[in-house]
C-alpha cells in the first residue's frame, strides 16, 4: 500500500478530527476508569477509537486495524495493518497537563512504512511521506503550506546530549544520566518524545519498562523517517505483529 499525498492528507485529517474530539472531553469535567491490565481508560480513548477506526475501514476494509481500545488479534495471513492508539497517555490526559497524542501507525512486515503524530492541545501535527518526516502547526488555514521537513541532529558532544525520560515511568534518574553521559534531561509523557527526537529537541529515549506496539508504531515511522532509529537492547530493530504485541525494552536514538 502506498502513501500518496492526497491519503496521506486524509489519515492526517483522521488524527486532527479525533484530536477535536478528545479537546471537547479534556475542557469538561470526565471520570476514568481501570481496564483489566490496570491502565485507565477515559471517554476521550473511546470516542477517539470509534471515530479513527470507522475512518480508517472506510479507506481500505481489507486491511485490520490493531488499537489500543479496540481489536487485537491478526489474521494469520496479514502483513499488513494499522497499529493505532487513540490517546497515547492517558495519564498525562487525566492529569490534564497536554502531554497526550493520537497515534496512527502502518506496519508492513513487521515493520512501520507510515506514521501520524498529532498533539491536540499543541495543534502540532508529525507526519512521514515518501521517506521523509515533516511537521505542522494546524492553526494555519493551509498546513501543507507551512509545513516543515523534520531531521534528526545527533550530538558528537556527550555534553550536549539531551536525554528524554517518560514523565510517568522515569525511575533511576541518576543512573541513566551517567550511563549516557549527560545533565540534560528532558521529561515529556506519550509519543511525543520520538517526536522531540526527530525534531532535533532530544537525542536518546531509553525506555526499559513496557511498551505496547500502539505505543510506538507511529513514531517509530516518523524517527525513521528523520534519520534516527529504534533497537532493542540487544541492537535489533524492533518489530510489529509480534504475539501479544507487547514490546521488549529499547533505546530510540538520534
């Protein structure tokens, strides 16, 4: 399946309409609740699923979508599905303080070819097509306008290395600063963090608690696509459609 312009506008417009939709319960008083894994759930991630995932059948029945909120399961035969989570940070959504994203991935054996990241509250969209990651900001009338192509910036200085830690999992704050030989440190919740990365705002995200494959699909493709990468511990690329979709530990890095 290829991304051309006019689809990639449209999944773009899929993450903006759900975004709306999650501002509307974010500015209202709203209640959440514990899944069975402990996690919580808000009626912002339903109504979010519900919309991303009818918009996305409508696109191509065919091809299975895997969310966070929704199914999770794969046809045996299938090399090819959506990997969606529909509020990536729940938490910082209930602690209301912005750091929340919607997540819509592509995976194509086993690996992202596609990614939107759209921070409803900053209005800042991160999107990859034909091999490149770009930003905007949708406050514009046009955003393809005023789109701008992202890039990693690695950093040869040890001093300069920003370190990005998850603001609701960082644990041994200290002991990751001197393991990659940095004071600066840089907490920020949800995906946005592999979006900091491709943007030139941060350089390593080690994350050794775990992750689901929704979590990181779509800024998987979009630090790809910017120059950077995702391995596991053990310096393999990481890979979607595994058996429960739960991700091993892994270091994102410019």
């Amino acid at each position: 399946m290829k991304i051309s312009l006019n689809l990639s506008k449209i999944i773009n417009q899929i993450a903006i309409d759900a975004g709306r939709e999650i501002i509307k319960i974010y500015n209202k008083p709203f209640t959440a609740k514990m899944k069975k894994d402990r996690s919580p759930v808000t009626k912002a991630d339903l109504v979010a699923n519900k919309l991303i995932c009818a918009a996305l059948e409508n696109i191509n029945p065919k091809i299975q979508i895997i969310s966070e909120e929704g199914k999770k399961s794969l046809h045996s035969k299938t090399n090819i599905f959506w990997c969606v989570d529909p509020l990536d940070g729940t938490k910082e959504f209930i602690k209301k303080n912005g750091e929340f994203t919607v997540n819509i991935g592509l995976i194509k054996n086993g690996r992202p070819i596609h990614g939107v990241i759209y921070s409803p509250v900053k209005k800042e969209i991160f999107y990859t097509l034909n091999k490149c990651a770009y930003s905007a900001k949708i406050s514009s009338k046009n955003i393809y306008s005023k789109k701008k192509q992202i890039k990693v910036k690695p950093k040869n200085n040890l001093k300069d290395r920003v370190l990005l830690l998850s603001r609701s999992h960082a644990r041994n704050i200290e002991l990751s600063k001197k393991h990659f030989r940095t004071n600066k440190v840089k907490y920020s919740g949800s995906s946005i963090k592999f979006c900091y990365i491709a943007n030139g705002l941060g350089n390593i995200y080690p994350r050794l608690g775990p992750t689901m494959e929704w979590d990181t699909a779509a800024g998987h493709a979009i630090l790809n696509a910017a120059g950077g990468s995702i391995k596991t511990l053990d310096r393999k690329v990481l890979k979607y459609g595994k058996q429960g979709f739960k991700n091993p530990s892994f270091l994102a890095r410019s």
